[in-house]
C-alpha cells in the first residue's frame, strides 16, 4: 500500500471537490508519485482522511478508473495502473520516446518479411523499379504492457535483420546504419480495433485505437520508410502546441 497522497483542496473554489481530488491523484500518478501496481487507500478511508462525504470520494476515483489510471479488484482493491503515454509530435521514435520517459520498452516481433512490394506501398516508397522491401510488424510494449502495433516498410538494403529489431528501435537500428531522418509526411486519425488488434493490445473487440501513418525522408530527400501504426487509446495520447498565424 502507497502512504496516504497529500491532497489540499480549495473549498472556497467554483471547481468541484470531486474534479479537484481527480486533479490531485491523476498529477501524482502521472508524476510518478504513484506508481503502476500501488494500492490506493478506498473511498471511505478517503473521504474519512479528507473531511469529504463518501460520493465525492466515489465519483473523483470513477473519474480515474474511466480514464484508465485506476482499477478495482475484487479482493484487492483500488490499484494504480500503467499511465498513459503522452508523446510530442516530433519527428522521433516510439522506442525513444518511451525510454527517455523510463517506461521501459520492449518489442515482440511479429513479422518480417522481404519481397516485392504492394502498389500502394511502392508508391508510398516512391520505388521505380524491382527493389525489395523489408515488411515488419511488431509490438511495442511499455512496462510490460502492450502499447502499440507497428507495421513499417523500408527498402530492403536498409532493413535490420530480426534479431536487432527486438532489442532496439528502428529509428537507432537506421542511424547505425547513416540513414538519418530529417522529414516525415504524418497522418493522425482514429479506428475500431479488430478482432486480431484486440487479441494482441489486450482490449475489446472495437475498442477505440489512435492510428498514425508515416512517411519518413533522409538527409537526400529519399523515402525511407513508411509505418503505419495503431496505438491503445486509453494508454497514448499525442501532445502538440499550435500558434496563429
């Protein structure tokens, strides 16, 4: 069990205490205060400790177990789970993303698989000719839960082999090789998971998925890779800032 979180709460504010304990235990959940598999102290002790009546209590945890940061467990309780990833739109690997913010990542190869392209896939690659092209699925997890599935395509002359794929990204795998990516062409979007994605991300059958698509450029101008990827949308979310113009 997690010592008891320090919460102060501002009863003179228009701002529901409800909202405000959902602030406080989400803040100290994504700051790593509270970590994944801490047990949270249950609604009545909480009320009890914060001078709050019981529904409050009630409703700001609901809040977090609808956001996916807290479950109940018969038997055990209320436990913090894996936070989600919040990832900058920037030109990066999910790889580097996850170990610069110490979630541990970690790959499950799935696929790979050399040969001619698909039409679509050769025009993405912008390939004129008979060159073959590296096909790779993976998983991606993070602390050990899955997090994404990835399907890139590369020319096959730039590909890493298997074994280099489970223990690095591919973005790092490329840079060892001189393939720098200076630009990439991206598309966000949303869909129903599957049946199989369903299987493998650990969710339900039409549960919502983030998508993204990427085509990637080198130092020449060159297309190097094209990814077309689905993230849990309970775990992942993409952060960016917009301006006027």
């Amino acid at each position: 069990m997690a010592a008891p979180l320090a919460v102060e709460l501002d009863r003179s504010s228009p701002v529901p205490l409800y909202f405000q304990l959902a602030q406080a235990i989400e803040g100290a959940i994504l700051g790593g205060d509270l970590g994944p598999g801490d047990r949270f102290e249950n609604e009545l002790d909480l009320a009890k400790r914060l001078n709050l009546s019981r529904p409050t209590a009630r409703r700001a945890i609901a809040e977090l177990v609808d956001k996916g940061l807290l479950v109940r467990k018969r038997g055990v309780g209320t436990q913090v789970v894996q936070g989600p990833v919040h990832r900058p739109i920037e030109l990066t690997s999910l790889f580097d993303d996850l170990a610069k913010a110490g979630q541990n990542p970690t790959t499950t190869l799935l696929e790979y698989r050399v040969g001619a392209p698909t039409e679509d896939v050769a025009r993405e690659l912008n390939l004129l000719g008979q060159e073959e092209v590296a096909t790779i699925r993976r998983l991606r997890l993070s602390n050990g839960e899955p997090l994404a599935l990835m399907t890139n395509h590369l020319p096959a002359a730039l590909a890493p082999g298997p074994e280099e794929l489970e223990t690095h990204g591919l973005y790092q795998s490329l840079r060892t090789r001189g393939v720098h990516i200076r630009l990439a062409r991206q598309r966000i979007g949303a869909k129903a998971a599957d049946r199989a994605e369903a299987a493998l991300l650990g969710e339900k059958i039409r549960a919502p998925l983030l998508t993204m698509n990427r085509t990637a450029f080198d130092d020449e101008g060159r297309v190097v890779e094209f990814g077309s990827h689905v993230y849990r949308a309970t775990m992942y979310h993409f952060d960016m800032t917009v301006v006027d113009r």
